[in-house]
C-alpha cells in the first residue's frame, strides 16, 4: 500500500512539474490572481477575526460565552464546543478549525473532542457564500442563500451522524480546564502573531491549489470533467466555473464543492491539527457526506429563476460584522461583571 502510495506521489509530481514547464505563463498567471485574491479578499476578511477569536478563547469570558450558547451539545461535544462552531459558521474557514486547534493546544478540549470539533465547525461563511457565489458568480443572491441554508443544514446532518454514530465522543475526552490568567499585552501579541501564521498558511494554499486548477483548466478539454475534479480541490475556483456552466450539473457541483470545500481548506485545517498530532479522518468524512447532502439539497430549486437581491448582498456581509460586534459587547459586559466581582 505503502509502495503504491509513493509511487502515485511520484506520478503526480512529475505530471505538475511537467505541465509547469509547459505553461510557465499560465502558472504565473494563475499565482498572480490567486495572490490578488487574497490582497483583496481573504486577509481583510479573515485577518481580523483570527485576531478576535484567538484573543477572545485566551480571554475569562470565553467559557461563559460558550456555556450561554451550548451548540456543542446537539453533537454530543462539550461546552466549549460552542464557539467554534459558531464562529465557523459566521465568518467562514478556516476560524472553526483554527479555534478548535487552540483550544486543543491549551488544554481545553481532549484529542477525540478536538478532531469531532474540527469536523463540524469548518464552513463557509455567510458573506462569501452569498455576495461572492450567489451575487456576483450566479448572479443570483437567492441561489447563494439557498446555498448557504443548504451548508449548514448538511452540516447539521453529517456532524451528528459523524459525531454520534460513527464516533461517539466518550465521556472521559472532556476534561476540566482553569483560564490562566495572563496580561491583555500578552494575548493580544499572541493572538496577532497567531494570525498571521494562519493568515500566510490560508493564501499558500489558496495559490498552490490555483495554480493547480489553471493547469487542469490547460489539459482537460471536457468543461464537465475539469469542473468535476476543480469541485474536489478549491471552492472558488469551482464555484465560477460552475456558474458559467449553469443547470443543474453546474448548481449541483457548486453545490457539493460549498460543502465539501475542496481539498484546499481542507489542507487549510491539517496545517493547525497535524503539528498538533490531530487527525482530519472524521473531518473528511463529515465533509464528503457534507457535500453530498448540500448538492442533494439544492436540487429542488435549480428550476427557479430568483431575481438578484441587492439586500441579501448587503446583508450577509454585515451580518458577519454584527455577529462579531454582538460578541465584543458581551466581552465588555462580562468583563464589567467580573471586574465588579
């Protein structure tokens, strides 16, 4: 097994070097939109909610919080699972995955209850699904809420039959945690150099896995074939061209790329769990159902025509903010609370 693993790996290898050298330009152009990307999209819209979150689950009102929401719960997790989830239903991957892995790394949460948290709270957030992939690819907004309705409900689906059938989290993965007490200059240092290493992991993958489909997009001549593959490896990438497709074919597979979120994210989260020995096999798992069920979901609506809502493209955005504004309220209320105490 072991042999014909590295010799795919092999193949594989030299087939991308190969198509390098023969579309040079075409390699560069892709690296060069997909940095433009991140320029223009990702870091402002992930930097600073890395910044938040990993300053916020290092913070005493944290347990309180995710005790006031018991989210975890419905997946049999613990109430520290809460926040994760919510945070990578909110603003989008990587924050679940990365919020589940610091949570690990303190101490917080066992092994088992951090690999089943890995594989519930990595979603796409509301702002992307709607503006980018509903409003400007399909240009159809309603069709990205029908999206975004459609993630989160086969999340629901393939988490509990993930964490409740397929792996059970025994009782003795929680573990009782005491906050450290450290000074606000301290966390706040830690959490922005935090977010910065997962800020410059995020668009390595993103350009490596766009160079990769702008190569595929070179060999493949089938649209329908290159679609298939690109689904499995980077959501965006699969998203446009399946827009351009249109039909049901093209709603379907953008469909299960929003849900499985392609091979790049999924690297994305093995870049926190893996240094800390945590396995993605349940998170793998749980986003092939995910995918599946999403593109299962979305069918009965690819017959309708929804007119383009400029409402729906403001709100989504906005409402990620609002989330996190909600969110510094209750920090300011607590702390308040605590200060009194």
């Amino acid at each position: 097994m072991k042999k014909a693993y590295n010799i795919f790996s092999l193949i594989i290898f030299a087939a991308v070097t190969v198509l390098l050298l023969i579309f040079p330009d075409d390699a560069k152009e892709s690296a060069y939109m997909s940095l433009s990307l991140c320029a223009r999209s990702v870091i402002p819209a992930l930097f600073p909610f890395c910044v938040l979150c990993s300053l916020f689950i290092s913070s005493e009102m944290f347990q309180s919080f995710s005790s006031a929401l018991p989210v975890g719960r419905i997946f049999g997790l613990g109430k520290a699972a809460s926040a994760p989830i919510i945070f990578g239903c909110l603003f989008g991957f990587p924050i679940g995955a990365k919020t589940a892995a610091e949570l690990y790394k303190s101490g917080r949460i066992g092994k088992s209850e951090a690999e089943s948290l890995m594989a519930v709270s990595n979603n796409s957030g509301p702002a992307f699904i709607v503006s980018v992939i509903g409003g400007a690819f399909w240009r159809d907004a309603t069709f990205g809420l029908y999206l975004y309705i459609s993630q989160l409900l086969s999340g629901l689906l393939s988490g509990l039959f993930v964490t409740r059938v397929l792996f059970p989290l025994k009782s003795s993965d929680s573990i009782q945690y005491k906050q450290a007490r450290l000074p606000l200059s301290v966390r706040f240092t830690d959490a922005v150099k935090s977010a910065v290493s997962s800020i410059m992991n995020i668009c390595g993958f993103v350009c490596t896995f766009s160079v990769i489909g702008g190569l595929l997009k070179k060999v493949l001549i089938n649209e329908k074939l290159y679609l298939l593959l690109i689904s499995f490896l980077e959501i965006t990438t699969a998203s446009e061209t399946a827009s351009r497709m249109g039909g049901v074919f093209g709603a379907a597979l953008c469909a299960f790329a929003v849900g499985f979120s392609g091979l790049s994210v999924i690297f994305q989260a093995a870049s926190f769990a893996v240094p800390l020995g945590l396995s993605l096999k349940k998170t793998v798992i749980s986003k092939l159902i995910q995918g599946t069920l999403c593109a299962f979901f979305i069918l009965p609506i690819c017959g309708r025509s929804g007119a383009q809502t400029a409402v729906l493209m403001l709100i989504s955005p906005v409402y990620s903010y609002i989330t996190a504004v909600i969110l510094a309220c209750f920090c300011v209320k607590k702390a308040i609370t605590l200060h009194k105490i």
